[in-house]
C-alpha cells in the first residue's frame, strides 16, 4: 500500500528546492553532507541538533551558510563558563530618567542559534537553554515572549577537552532530535577546502527559501505516510535498547539505560523527514535505517564494563539493526 502514496507534484518541488539548498550550503561546505542533511532534519521537524566533532571541521560555518540559504535569522553564542543565562534570554535595564525598566531581548530571539560548545557553560545556562527549547518561549523579568518559529538549536560539543567543561546531563541530551558525529575530511576534500579557503575570495550564496517555506515544509513531512509495520519495526528497535535478550541480543551487561519513549517517537519524524528529503510521500525501512544512528546514539546510556571494552553506542546500533527483523 505504502509504494502507492505518493508526494504531489507541488510537494515534490519543495523538496527539490530543499535539494537545492544542499546544493548552494556545497558551494562553501566541503564533504559534510550528512551533517548539513541533520540540520535540515532539525528545521523540518521542529526539533533541535547536537553536532559533535574536535575543532576546524566547519560546524559554525554550515550552520551559518544554511541560515543564509533560507533567510532566516541567525544568532551565534560562544558558550563560557562565566555565561549567564541572562546573556541568553535578555534582561531587563533600567531607565534612570524614566524611572521604567525596558527589556533587551538576547540572542536566543533568532530562527537559527548556534549554541558554541554547548559543555563550557555551567549548568543555569544549559537549562535556560533547554527550556527555550522546550517551552519554545522565554520569559525576562514578568514577560513571557514567544520564539518566533522556525526555531531551531544548533549547540556544538568539543569531544577532546575535559578541562573546563560541564558535561551535558543525559535528560538534556535526550532533548536534542539528533547528534551527529562530524568526522575529518579525506585527502581529496581537505585538498578542496584548501583550494577554496586560501584565495581571499568569498563565495557568493544565494538565497533558495524563506523561513515560510519551511513551516511549509514541516506540514507536508507531517502528512508522510508511515505504515503499521514501520512504526512497529522503530518499536522493536527501540525496545531492543532495554529488553535486549528478547531480541536475542547479548547486550544486557553493555547497556546501562535504554531509550525513551522520544527514540521512538524522533525516529518515526526523523524518518518522515528524510523520506521527504529523497522525494518520497511514505517512510520506508531504509529511511528508518539512515536517520537511526542519529538519533539514538545519544540516548543508548552505555555500562562502565562497555566503555572498558571501548564498545560505542554506535556498535550497539549496530547490532540491533543487524538483529531486529525488517517488515
């Protein structure tokens, strides 16, 4: 049934333009699709991306290229550990001749926020951050305002430094749609970004969308079809993060803590939203199987005896996927 629903012809267009925007992101990006890909998964389904990789791989600057790409309004904070969470949300001034507070709205009323090396800021910050993420709103004072959508985190992780940093708690990373591991370029793209970066000229981006076509988008990643046995296959992969041996798994004493109840359900919109991506109107076991280590390597909670055996969440994945039946 599902091989029958198709996208319209107007929807097919919009994700074409969507393509296209990959496209214009490449003109300045070299070699980090699957990281460009998660960001645009973010904007889709409304939900917020964790992007961890050592410095230099070009996080900021494809956050900032996307940003361009679809008009939308960009805001970038360098995490510290003297941040405030008031140097996030705003502040109230007083005006001394009037008597009158006024507000100074922060850097969180943007479409795209960048949250630089997210794990340098005290633990205040962190979840002032996250409740903006949450709630979507952010109250300075006695006001509450509503962020304006598109609204999507973008918060970057430095994986090699300890020294300085707070570790994001797991309920917090549980938050976060997908993490996506950035990798080093090969021989062939690192001589790319050589040849572009070294000339002094800037590369022009034109601009594909507007911040309308987004929420636009997100209705039709909506109403991508998603069969019965599909959301049962994300169920059981997700169940075989926390009842292992009924799969037949022998990773018992390897997992600390399964998935939540959000794994499933970020799973299913990760998949709708890389179906629309590829052009599809339905979700399949493959757009399952693209988005899964995404959004589960952050929520499979690993034992000490896993880490001792240097085994990632990631080979955990693995194994599941390799186990669990496909409708």
């Amino acid at each position: 049934m599902s091989k029958n629903v198709k996208l319209s012809e107007k929807d097919r267009e919009k994700s074409e333009k969507l393509n296209e925007v990959f496209k214009e992101v490449e003109k300045v990006i070299v070699g980090q699709k699957s990281m460009v890909k998660a960001l645009a998964m973010g904007l889709l389904c409304r939900g917020h991306v964790l992007l961890e990789g050592v410095p230099g791989l070009a996080k900021t600057m494809s956050v900032k290229t996307l940003a361009q790409t679809i008009q939308a309004k960009f805001s970038r904070i360098q995490f510290t550990p003297d941040l405030l969470p008031a140097d996030l949300t705003g502040t109230r001034i007083y005006n001394a001749r009037t008597g009158e507070f006024t507000i100074s709205l922060g850097p969180i009323f943007a479409n795209i926020v960048l949250a630089d090396e997210i794990n340098r800021a005290p633990a205040k910050v962190q979840s002032a951050l996250l409740e903006a993420m949450q709630e979507k709103q952010v109250t300075v004072g006695e006001k509450t305002f509503k962020l304006e959508e598109p609204f999507i985190v973008l918060a970057t992780q430095n994986p090699i430094e300890t020294e300085g940093t707070y570790a994001l708690p797991e309920a917090q990373v549980d938050r976060f749609l997908m993490k996506t591991v950035i990798d080093y370029p090969d021989k062939e793209q690192e001589m790319e970004i050589v040849d572009r970066m070294t000339t002094g000229e800037e590369i022009k981006i034109d601009e594909i969308l507007k911040p309308k076509d987004i929420i636009d988008m997100r209705k039709i990643v909506d109403s991508i079809y998603v069969e019965k046995e599909i959301k049962q296959y994300v169920i059981d992969l997700v169940f075989a993060t926390r009842k292992p041996q009924d799969y037949k798994l022998d990773l018992g004493h390897i997992i600390e803590y399964g998935c939540s109840p959000r794994a499933s359900i970020n799973l299913i919109l990760a998949a709708k939203a890389n179906a629309f991506i590829n052009g599809n109107g339905y979700a399949s076991p493959d757009d399952v199987k693209e988005v899964i280590f995404d959004v589960l390597r952050h929520r499979v909670i690993l034992s000490y005896e896993a880490e001792a055996e240097e085994i990632t969440s990631d080979d955990v994945i693995k194994q599941i996927v390799n186990k669990v039946k496909v409708p």
